[in-house]
C-alpha cells in the first residue's frame, strides 16, 4: 500500500514585519545503558520561531486526524514531523497576543525547524492576521488534556491480512503499537509517515487487542477492537500518565476517510485587522526536564526506550 503524501502547497508568508528569531532542533541524545542505546525523552522547555497560517481547504492533513472540534492545529516542516512520528502531540504557542494550545495535525514541505504552520484560528488568537508572520516561543507538552478517550479507526483496505490502524487521543508522542488478535501473542507494528501504523502480514480476524506505549512509558492496552475499516472505534481508556491494562467497550462511529491528499488553500492577506479575540486560560504545562536549559533541543521524534533504561 502506498502512504498518503501531502502535495507541496504554495503557502502565503507576508512580506516585511517584525524580525523572527530561528527554531531549533535536533536529533535525540542516545543514552548507553547496559550497552542499549537509549533515546532521551523530547524536551518541553521553550523554544523560539515563527508562526504563518494556512487554510486547510476542506481536506485532512497529513496525519490522517479528523479536524479538531476547536480548528486548534498546526502543521511542522520534515525535521519535526518526523515521518508522523509527532502526529497527535501538542504544543502550547506563545505569540504577540497570547497563548493558545495546538495539536500536531499536518506536514509542512517547505517549513524550517522552527516554523510552525497554524491554522488560522489559532493564529489569531496569537498574532494579528494582517501580520501574516508572527515571532513565538512554543514548547511540547506533557500529559495534556485531550477531548476524549483513545480511539481506533482501521484503513480503508485493511484486512486480516493487512493490518492498519489509527490511534487518537493518546496525548503523548507514540514510541510503539503492538496488536494480538484472539488471544495470541503479540505483533510489533511499524508507523507510517501518514500516522497509520501497521503490520505487513496481517495480525488476523480479530477482535484486538492494542498495546500502546508513550515516549515516557506510559501504556494502556485496549481490546475489543475489531476489524471495521473506515470507522472511528471509541474506548473507554488513555494512556497518559499511568499504566494499566483495561477491558473497553467500543463503540463504532462512522468516519470521513482519513488521509486524503490535501489541496490547502493559501491564506490571503486582509486590509482589515480581525477582531480581537480573547484566549482560554489553558491547562498549566508541564516543567522542562531536568537538567534541560533554554538551549535544550526539541526532539518530537524521540526513539522508542527499552525497558532496559528506566
């Protein structure tokens, strides 16, 4: 099967403005811990860039999501999307005009680290819209608040033979899927840049059981999960901050297909400044790590870690 890719869309950047301090990124620092290479979790300490906005033009983004309830989301250019590796993750952005908490929805081609695409709501609860580039600090954050429980929505296409999965709502950066089916053991799936993970030869009829694990260890397994492609499978579970293993009663409902190419529309500039809108108080963030400077690197595609490394 062929993964989804964005086409390159021709994205507005005003002219002019205010000067825009370079984001940063790197690579995880690899910890030897008993000779396992061991990947350092991603940093939540501040980093500074821009912002620019764009019109997502009635299409899902790269990470095959369904459009926020709130239209909060923001597209990363390659360094930080990381082949999908960021899909689900969020940001809190701070802008001339306040705060607001974005979730990681698309792939931007042509953005530096750094450049952080907004959705056009979220940009004007930051910025001025005529402004078109904004200066910002953004960090990751820990174990935010999301909408609701993990959900599961299997491919259009997938089989017992070729297993593809979606998960939602899991709050944290993903380091791994596993599925069994039927009481078998289980079977390590493999992400996509699409955020679709899955298992080549197929992991059976099912019903399923789903294993997830969060870059700081956190993991849940969900059951119940059968083979329905097309459709959003709501649990009664999460994953964040804490650790446990739960019966859950899905429930089916419909969904739009995931993962179309999208046509985004260029935002256009406008002579006439938005109205001001006020930002919700959002949840507090999570401290950067230990040890972690304002020169830390945000690294949104931390490796999975071992058992091994605590």
């Amino acid at each position: 099967m062929s993964a989804h890719r964005r086409p390159f869309p021709t994205r507005w950047l005003a002219a002019g403005g205010a000067a825009v301090l370079a984001g940063i990124i790197g690579v995880a620092l690899l910890l030897q811990t008993g000779g396992s290479a061991c990947a350092a979790p991603p940093s939540t300490s501040a980093k500074s860039g821009k912002a620019t906005f764009y019109d997502l033009g009635g299409t899902s983004g790269n990470c095959s999501l369904e459009t926020p309830a709130d239209d909060l989301y923001v597209a990363l250019g390659p360094d930080q999307y990381a082949d999908g590796a960021a899909c689900g993750a969020y940001l809190d952005v701070k802008g001339p005009k306040g705060t607001v908490r974005v979730k990681v929805f698309d792939s931007c081609p042509e953005c530096d680290a750094g450049h952080l695409d907004l959705s056009r709501t979220a940009f004007k609860k930051i910025g001025s819209e005529v402004a078109g580039i904004i200066p910002i600090t953004y960090n990751l954050v820990k174990n935010p608040s999301v909408p609701g429980p993990i959900t599961v929505r299997m491919k259009e296409g997938a089989s017992q033979f070729w297993f593809a999965a979606r998960i939602d709502n899991h709050a944290n950066l993903l380091s791994s899927v596993q599925v069994s089916s039927s009481g078998g053991s289980f079977k390590s799936a493999h992400r996509t840049d699409y955020n679709y993970w899955l298992i080549d030869g197929g992991a059976g009829s099912g019903p399923y059981k789903v294993k997830i694990t969060d870059v700081y260890g956190n993991a849940t397994t969900v059951s119940g999960i059968t083979m329905k492609p097309g459709v959003v499978q709501k649990t009664s579970t999460s994953v964040s901050g804490k650790s446990t293993t739960l019966k859950t009663t899905t429930k089916a409902t419909p969904s739009s297909p995931a993962a179309k190419k999208s046509s985004s529309v260029p935002a256009k500039p406008t002579t006439v400044p938005p109205a001001a809108s006020s930002v919700a108080p959002l949840p507090e963030s999570a401290a950067a790590a230990p040890g972690t400077t304002e020169d830390a690197l945000l690294d949104l595609a931390a490796e999975p870690r071992p058992a091994s490394c605590g």
